[in-house]
C-alpha cells in the first residue's frame, strides 16, 4: 500500500524510551508526546512551565504511557494495514514479518538502496 506515502517515507526512526533515556542523562524530561514528536523540557525549569501553564504542563511523563495513548501513524501504511497490525490480535512474529516485507516493498517501489532494518521484541 505504499502509494499512501504521499512523498513521506519512513527512512528513520528512534524509539522514544531511547530518546528520553539520552535527553534525561542531560537534563531534560519528556513533557509531550504527539504522532512521531517529542517535546523536552530541561528539568530545572518544569516547576515554572507548570505554574506558567496552570498545571497543563506536567513532567516529566512516563513516555510508555504518552505512546500508548498517542494516535497511531505510519509512513506509507494504508488503513487497513495499521488496523490489522495494531488490532486484529496477530503473534508479534507474524506483524514484524509483514512489516519487514511492507518496507522492502517501499525500497523497491521508490527506488532506494537497501536500508538497514532491525525490528525486534
């Protein structure tokens, strides 16, 4: 289903635990968490962004939480296939087997080198 693209391939990506992990060790907290976004915040200052905001700035959040609750985007993924990734119940085995396949398809549909792809659980 890759002409859901729409110019938007998925040539990179980090996970989130990673990228609050390293923000952390410089003193940054995660104070928001949108499709594919993160927004930190250094964490000296996040009593006065949350007087500052009248408590509509908390931080900083537990990024499984901020995931779980997020929309659900992917690049080049059709409806119908993040449904079944995400809800049809599916072994984990069997959804990075099609997603590994769903990215080689974009490889060879745009004409890109081989791309490096580590999915594990």
């Amino acid at each position: 289903e890759s002409d859901f693209c729409d110019g938007n391939l998925p040539l990179a990506g980090c996970s989130l635990s990673y990228q609050v992990s390293i923000m952390a060790k410089l003193g940054f907290g995660l104070i928001m968490y949108t499709t594919g976004n993160a927004i930190f915040a250094k964490n000296s200052l996040l009593p006065y962004l949350r007087m500052a905001s009248e408590g509509q700035i908390e931080g900083p959040l537990n990024e499984i939480e901020c995931y779980g609750i997020a929309l659900i985007g992917a690049q080049c993924a059709g409806p119908r296939q993040i449904r079944r990734w995400y809800h049809e119940g599916l072994p984990a085995w069997q959804v990075l087997e099609e997603i590994t396949d769903h990215l080689k398809v974009i490889e060879r549909d745009f004409d890109l080198p081989a791309l490096p792809i580590l999915l594990t659980l």
